[in-house]
C-alpha cells in the first residue's frame, strides 16, 4: 500500500507538469494530444518489446481498450482546451471534480452500493469549482471543458483498473493508448475542418516539449499510475490526482505569474478542493490500520 501510494503521488505530480507543457507548446489541443500519442506509442511499443512486458490478449480486449483509449483521448483534448481556453491553473482545479464523478459511476460499473463519504467527498471538490466559476466566470467554456474532461478520465480510471487486476500494466496502457490514438487519426481531419490551422507540424521547441511530455510525463508516469491501481481503489487514484492542481498551479504561479489574474474567489474554491485530498488521505489510512 505505501509502495504503490508513492508511485501514485509521483504520476501525480508529473501530470501537474503537463498543464505547464500545455501551455508551452504553441499546436492547438487536437494536434497536441495527436503528436504526444503517436510519440508515447513508438516509444512504448519499442521498449516493451525489446523487455518482452507485452503479452498477449484476446480481440475482445483489445476492442474494449480502444473504447477506453478513445475515452482517454477525448479526456487529453478537452484538458488541453481547457488551458488554451482559460489557464493552467483554472483547467487543473476542474480536472479535480474526478472524485466526484467517480464516487457515483464506480459504484454502477462495478455493481456495489453508493458511498456517501465518498459522495461528500467529491461534491466538497465541486463547491469548491462552483466558487472558482461564481468570481470568475470569463473562464466559462475553459470551466466546462475542464469539468467534462474529469468526466471522461474518471469513467477511464474506473475501466482501466478492471483491466490491470488481470493483464499486466504495461500491456493494458499500449494498447489503450493505440487504439485512442486509432480512432483518434480517423477523427483528425473532420477536426481540423472544423478547427482549421496553419500548420500541422509542431516547431523546434515544440518537438523538445512534445518528447519530455511522452517520455517523462506520458510512457514513465502512466506506468507509475497503473501500478498504483493494482492496490488502490480508483476513487482513492482519482481522489488522490486533486492535487494534481496543486503542484500545477505552483508551477503556473512560477512559470507563467498566474496568480495575478486569479482572483480570491480562486483561493477559497482551491481550499476546499484540498481539503477534500487531505480528508481521503486520513480516511484512507484510518481504514488500513483497522
């Protein structure tokens, strides 16, 4: 438990990274999301490979975790959205309403009973984007791209651990991932005519920020959040990448001075969110010593 806890919060503060890489690179969420896949893939499908982790799995799987890679994609396109949209800091707080999403569709997917704490847990976290939404409401379609994307990953989240109960982490992530990008590729250029460019070839420092976010953030972190799923509950994964938003929106504030265009509206929503992270992790630990 500890062990897989410490991986969890080290993807954890990777993906905080991606928001600041999102803002860097300057290719729209589409081709983004479109480049980091096809870069996380090759790598993935080479290494593993050459150490022989990849095993076999039946059509059916793989069918499945194309869904659920596509699912996962969409979830990258809005994240990203949500950014260029408002900011990094208010796209990470709304990715923070996984908890509550998931606290009502895990209980329907894997058929056990609603729990309330959980229920609470999670709607503490959306009082807290409600406040952000109230006192800044000219981040409107970024709020709502960021909320349907902690939409789309925590239903993600929920599948995926079924997945690595009974076929190995780095098997279930390539092939999710492939078939996300997949079915990703068949939707690029209905995309791009609705969302045109002028170019779809991403610059120097573009390919710089692309590969520390495959390499680092994408092939390292994702192995490191698969495993975590092996001993953890998904709402304690989800619940625990809340603070996601915290290590994000301090490198926001470092990076790019943010915290100027915030107002305390901004504060006050964050608070709770974080409160809603330390009251799972003091439950979460009070379970495990009974």
């Amino acid at each position: 438990m500890k062990q897989a806890l410490i991986k969890l919060h080290i993807s954890v503060f990777l993906a905080g990274f991606t928001g600041i890489l999102g803002r860097l690179i300057l290719l729209n969420e589409g081709l983004l999301v479109w480049y980091r896949l096809f870069i996380t893939i090759v790598t993935m499908w080479v290494l593993l490979s050459f150490t022989k982790k990849l095993t076999r799995i039946s059509k059916k799987d793989i069918l499945k975790l194309t869904g659920v890679g596509f699912l996962s994609a969409l979830h990258w396109v809005t994240f990203y959205g949500s950014i260029k949209y408002a900011n990094v800091s208010v796209a990470l707080v709304c990715f923070s309403a996984v908890g509550f999403f998931t606290a009502f569709i895990e209980p329907v997917i894997v058929k056990r009973k609603l729990n309330w704490v959980e229920v609470l847990l999670g709607l503490l976290v959306m009082i807290g984007i409600y406040i952000i939404f109230h006192f800044d409401p000219h981040y409107k379609v970024g709020i709502i791209l960021g909320i349907i994307s902690a939409l789309l990953i925590a239903i993600a989240m929920i599948l995926l651990r079924q997945f690595v109960q009974r076929i190995n982490g780095e098997t279930v992530l390539t092939y999710q991932l492939t078939g996300g990008l997949f079915v990703l590729t068949l939707f690029m250029p209905l995309y791009l005519n609705l969302f045109p460019v002028k170019t779809v070839l991403p610059g120097l420092s573009d390919w710089g920020w692309l590969l520390i976010l495959s390499w680092i953030c994408s092939v390292w972190a994702f192995q490191l959040t698969t495993h975590a799923l092996k001993k953890l509950s998904a709402f304690t994964v989800n619940l625990t990448f809340n603070l996601e938003p915290v290590y994000g929106i301090l490198m926001a504030f470092i990076f790019f001075n943010e915290a100027k265009d915030l107002s305390s509206g901004f504060y006050y929503g964050l608070a709770l969110i974080i409160l809603s992270v330390i009251l799972q992790m003091w439950r979460v630990i009070k379970l495990k010593k009974h």
